[in-house]
C-alpha cells in the first residue's frame, strides 16, 4: 500500500504541545537507535527525517500524518544520551513526559530498541513508566541487519520477557527492509483499532 508521510507540526516547547483526540502513535528511543532512519524506510524518501552520527539530533517533538489511516506518527526526542547539557536533557524529557501524558488520542507507544546492545538502563525505565501508566507497548527492534537469525530471536524473547509477555518485539532493518510491511501493521491495527 502506497502512503504519504507529511510533517506537518514541529513542537520545541511544552506550549506548542496542543492536545488532540486524533489518533497518534509514538516513537520514542535512545538517542542513535535510529528513531530517523525507520522513518525515512517507512516513508520511503532519504531526506524526511534528518540522520546524523552524532546522538541526540532530534530535539523537538514532529508530528507526521499519514494516510491512507488518518493517523499521526510522532517522534519524539531521543533519550539517555549524556553528552547534551543536563538543562536540554531535562528539556527533552519534560516534552517527552508532557506529550505522554497529556494526549488524549495516543494510542501506543513503539519503542524502538539497539538489537546489538543487551537491555539498557533508559530503555527500561522508558518501559517500566508506559506499562505503569497503562499505554501500550510496540517493541521494535533496530538495525537487525548487524545480528543473525538466532542473535535476533534470543533478543526477541528476552524483551518480550521484559515488556511482561504483552507483545513479541518486531526486528526491523532499514537496510534491508526486514519487518517493515509487520510495523506498518502493527501501526495501523494501534492507531486505528478495528474493535
């Protein structure tokens, strides 16, 4: 299925961050999980979301609507990278936390998640946080093209584990494409449930 992607609203303050009953799916992750470079495969053009090697390039919070699905995918600021000043890292994480917290139409959150690196510190804090305020978890696992089959699935079954059994993470690749048709799936049954 062919989809536009748009961006069509960047948020850098808690101000600009207006609640909304449109169906939104987030995307959030450490800084370098490659948060830029899934959205670019999603959408199929290079230059939509900006890639760097340095972490932590993403600092407001965008808003992309796609259709067909009437949704919105938003990415959120990347976390856990120490090398921005402690004022933008709690800058980041006070848009983050206000976005979650007060958007009356997010449906899930995708955590985007290194399969190349065991659980993180900041990756499960984000988890523990979603599951205790009750929003629901899609696990994604990046950049699988660096990891065979066995490394995947050993990654798989321990954040399943850790994410309470709810939902079987999906290994993605925008190198190769892998598990791009299953996350746009998986997003368009969150987003617009069929209940």
């Amino acid at each position: 299925m062919n989809r536009s992607f748009e961006l069509v609203k960047t948020a850098y303050e808690l101000s600009q961050l207006l609640p909304t009953a449109e169906p939104q799916v987030a995307l959030a992750g450490r800084s370098n999980v490659g948060k830029s470079s899934l959205i670019n495969c999603l959408a199929g053009r290079k230059a939509l979301a900006k890639i760097s090697s340095t972490p932590g390039k993403t600092q407001s919070v965008n808003f992309y609507q796609i259709n067909p699905g009437g949704y919105t995918l938003v990415d959120l600021p990347g976390y856990g990278y120490a090398r921005r000043s402690q004022a933008e890292r709690a800058k980041w994480g006070q848009l983050i936390e206000q976005f979650l917290t007060l958007s009356p139409g997010l449906k899930a959150v995708a955590v985007l998640i290194d399969v190349r690196v065991p659980p993180q510190k900041s990756d499960l804090e984000m988890v523990s946080w979603l599951r205790h305020a009750n929003i629901r978890i899609l696990p994604v696992l990046t950049k699988c093209d660096k990891m065979n089959q066995r490394e995947q699935s050993a990654r798989q079954r321990e954040w399943r584990d850790l994410i309470g059994g709810a939902a079987t993470p999906i290994c993605f690749s925008c190198v190769t494409g892998q598990g791009k048709d299953a996350l746009w799936s998986a997003l368009d049954s969150l987003a617009i449930p069929t209940d």
